[in-house]
C-alpha cells in the first residue's frame, strides 16, 4: 500500500485591476475672455478719474491766482478804510469842540470835507473789489450786484461832492458800473471787464484826491 501524495491548492487568482476611466468626449471649456463692454467702462472710469483730478487742480490754480489777491486786496482796503473812518471821527470831534475859532473851524471843515471824499472813493473801492471777488468765484452774481449797488450809492455822493473834471471822471465811473451792473445775467464775462475797469478808475480817482 503506496503513501497518497499531497495536493496542493491552486494558487489565488491576481487582484483585479479596477478599469481606467474613459477619457471624456466634452472638454473643459476655457475662460471667456472679458467682453468689451467691460474694458470700455474701466477705459472710461480711468478718463473719468482724470478729468476730475484735471477740474480740481484747475480750481485749484483759479483761487491761486484769481481769488486770494482779491481777497488781499480787500482786506488791505479795510484795513485803510477803518484808519480813515477815525480819522473822521477824530476832525468831527474837533469841528464840534471849536466852534470859537471860525477860521480854524473852517480850515477843519475843509479838511473833514476832503477826507470824506477819500473815505468815499475807498468804500466804492473796497465795495467794488467785493463784486471782483463774488465774479471770480463764478457762483455769486447776487453778491456782485449788491456791492456794484453799493459802490454806486458812495460814487453819488462823491459826484455831488466834486466839481469841474472830477466830477466828469466821478459820472464816467458811474456809467461803467450801470454797464457792469446790466451785464451780470446776460454776459459775465463782460462784467467782470468792466468791474476791473472800474476799479482801475477808482485807484485814480483816489491818486487825484490825495494830490488835491
């Protein structure tokens, strides 16, 4: 009787390998590009932020060297126009006091007289260099015409005051600032001329007083 010989097992089949997946048939699409709506309004929006950067320096450059010598000048014309205003207060004071001596209190009157008069062509001054300041800032045409009336009431007074050339000069003031004054609606522009005609007229006028 032979020995039985041993079986042995089969061996384990390999593991299976899981199947590739199938490559797709629709590919990923790309990015759209931007449209061109969208690039014509960041061009915009760049022009736009320039032009309000331009505007501004533009104003910028206007009150530099429009705006803020008139302002200088006009408190410089205050500044006279208050030293004169005690100045007058002062001759008033003295006629009042010396009403003995006539011909002393003449000689003060004619004084007091003639610095009326100059302390009437700076309020016309300083009133005009007003309207100056209001047309520069291009918003203000009320304003200017207030203070073109206002130079006009101390020029009335001034050209019953006067006589002879000075009194024709006086008139001549009068017609530019009615010309000004008509002007400020319909031309701006214009007005703004004939103020700085005025007010060179005026600084005249003021240099002939104080030769007189």
């Amino acid at each position: 009787m032979t020995d039985a010989t041993p079986v042995e097992p089969p061996p384990e089949p390999p593991p299976a390998v899981p199947p590739m997946p199938a490559p797709s048939l629709h590919a990923t699409p790309a990015p759209k590009p931007a449209s061109r709506s969208g690039a014509w309004l960041r061009r915009a929006l760049r022009w736009a932020t320039g032009l309000v950067v331009v505007f501004a320096l533009g104003l910028g450059a206007t009150w530099l060297a429009q705006v803020r010598p008139l302002h200088l000048r006009l408190a410089a014309l205050e500044e006279e126009r208050a030293l004169l205003d005690a100045r007058v207060a002062e001759l008033q004071a003295k006629v009042s006091d010396m009403d003995a001596v006539r011909a002393e209190n003449a000689s003060l009157k004619v004084g007091q007289a003639k610095m009326e008069q100059h302390l009437a062509v700076l309020q016309a001054m300083t009133a005009t260099a007003q309207a100056q300041v209001s047309l520069a800032s291009g918003a203000e045409l009320a304003k200017a015409g207030a203070a073109l009336s206002q130079a006009d009431g101390y020029l009335a007074e001034l050209e019953q005051a006067l006589a002879g050339s000075m009194q024709d000069d006086v008139r001549a003031l009068r017609e530019r600032l009615a010309m000004a004054a008509g002007e400020l609606e319909s031309d701006p522009f214009a007005a703004r001329r004939d103020v700085e005609v005025l007010a060179n007229g005026l600084e005249n006028l003021k240099r002939q007083l104080s030769g007189a």
